[in-house]
C-alpha cells in the first residue's frame, strides 16, 4: 500500500520545483528538476517517548555523494518534513558501520519542544534548522549563499539567546558576555542577571556557559550552550561533565560550533571520561547555520 505522507510529500515537490523522479535503483532516492537536488525520504510513526526509527541504506546514500542532497524525516504526527543536508554528515557515515543488512540505523528524537538526530556512536544532532519544505527550497536556490555565511562566536550567542527568547525561555549570559549581544540579530528582551536560586553546587560553573535556557516561572535550567568558535571542545566538554556528575537534573548540553569542525566533537565526545559519565550520550552538536535558520523560522512565526 502507498505511503500517503510519502506521496503528499512529492506532490508538495511537484508544486513547488516541477519535475520529480525516482532514480531507477532505488525506492526512496528522488531528483528535483535538472538534479537541482537530490532528496532521500525515509517514514517512521512516532513511537513512545517521542522516539522515530529510521533505516539508511548504503546504497542509496552512496549515491547522494557530491550532489546537493538531502535525507528527508517524513512522520506520521503531522510535524513537517525534516531535510538534513547529507554533505554535513557525509563524513559521519563514512566512519560508522551499517548494520548485517546494510542500513544504518539513525533515531530522530522529538523531546521538549526540540528536534534531534541520534546516529548511534557518534551522537546526537540538533536539527531544529533543518525543518520544513521551506529549507529545503531555499538551499536549492540559495545553497551558494547558505555556505558562505559567516558568523562570530558573540552573533551565535545572541541567536542562541533570541531563539529560548522566542521560545518562552528566560534567558543567562555570563555578565562580561553581557555588552557584546548582537541586538540587531534579534528583538531586545531583559537577560537574567544571575543564575536561579537551587543550584548552588554548579553556580560557579554555570555562571560560564555561554547560554542558559531557564523555565520561566520555575526557575529550572532547561538547556546549556558551549558556543566553540576557535577554542578546543574539550574544555566545554568538561564544564557539561562537571555539571552532570554534581546535578544530574540538567541533562540537556548543546555544543554550538561550524559544521568544519563536527568530526572533532565526535572525536572528543566519545572520550571514555564522557562515555563512562553518560555525557556522550546525551550531548548534542549544533551547527552555525543552523542556529540561524531556526532563528529566522521562529522569528518569522514558524513551529517552535
């Protein structure tokens, strides 16, 4: 029987760039127009906890090498489609190992208002920036333009804090972070002035994270960023691990880096000290370009 989100999908194409194909050998691996991209739709139903499963066949991302291409998240909760780009985790599959029958098998986790991929071994991914049809329209038109952003490590802190802003989030900087916010990435909004009451155990090493989400209302730290523009992962790595050993209660830790430097957070992640503390499990990358575009379809009333 047809998938009918699958096939709602492709006709959502078909109005928006024309031309759509299946490449002969395979099921799931189609082509916009003049192979302006090459998407690979993949379909879970939402299981307990938020929980998608997904098999990646081999052959079929063998094939999305060195064209614009992108994996498609397709589920059966009405959320729309995911489109991550397959250049920014090319290397990533490269060094995993499919299973017996040829497919990787990846997990896209729906939890506290917040997207994530799982690749088993190598982490966990924010992929807030890569939802909707509209991001995979404007990388089709705009790919050239989208690679060439360039931000600095006080404009991705100001995005970080306008998106939990956005969000309903109260928002920490560290207090000499404070005069280098970028106002014109994001509307003004009060910052906290120091870090909520309960968690003196870590208020010292809080009071360094580049970003805090905090529960308005209740006070609770919902999430930390550790924005790594040029300096080691292995420092922020630390502060996250220090943080969970002392108070497991916060349990969600964003790296926010460029995508050039993804494999060296996963080299870092999985040493055995983050392995052995369950930090490796949990810890997420987020890439530059992607906290922009999460930025700029919240900013523009998108899904939160």
């Amino acid at each position: 029987m047809p998938n009918i989100h699958k096939s709602q999908l492709l006709s959502n194409f078909q109005k928006r760039f024309g031309e759509v194909h299946k490449l002969d050998d395979s099921q799931s691996l189609f082509v916009i127009g003049d192979n302006a991209a090459r998407v690979y739709i993949r379909y879970s139903k939402i299981h307990p906890g938020g929980k998608t499963f997904f098999g990646l066949r081999k052959s079929d991302l063998d094939q999305m090498e060195g064209h614009n291409s992108f994996i498609c998240f397709l589920v059966d909760n009405n959320s729309p489609p995911i489109f991550v780009p397959y250049v920014d985790f090319e290397e990533v599959f490269r060094t995993a190992k499919p299973a017996d029958d040829g497919q990787y098998k990846v997990v896209v986790i729906y939890k506290n208002d917040v997207t994530e991929l799982y690749i088993p071994h190598h982490g966990r991914f924010n992929v807030e920036g890569y939802i909707g049809i509209d991001y995979l329209e404007q990388n089709i038109d705009n790919k050239n333009l989208m690679e060439k952003r360039d931000f600095s490590h006080s404009q991705i802190q100001t995005l970080l804090a306008g998106i939990g802003h956005l969000k309903g989030f109260d928002i920490f900087v560290p207090s000499n972070n404070m005069d280098a916010i970028d106002w014109t990435l994001t509307k003004k909004f009060p910052l906290l002035q120091m870090i909520p009451n309960g968690y003196d155990r870590i208020k010292a090493i809080l009071s360094e994270i580049d970003v805090i989400w905090v529960t308005s209302g209740r006070h609770s730290v919902e999430t930390l960023f550790e924005v790594e523009h040029s300096t080691p992962f292995y420092s922020g790595l630390l502060r996250f691990n220090d943080v969970l050993l002392t108070d497991p209660k916060v349990s969600r830790f964003m790296i926010v880096s460029n995508d050039s430097r993804r494999e060296q957070f996963i080299r870092q992640m999985f040493r055995p000290t983050f392995k052995k503390s369950g930090l490796a499990d949990i810890v997420s990358f987020l890439e530059y370009t992607n906290v922009y575009d999460w930025h700029q379809r919240l900013s523009k009333g998108g899904l939160p």
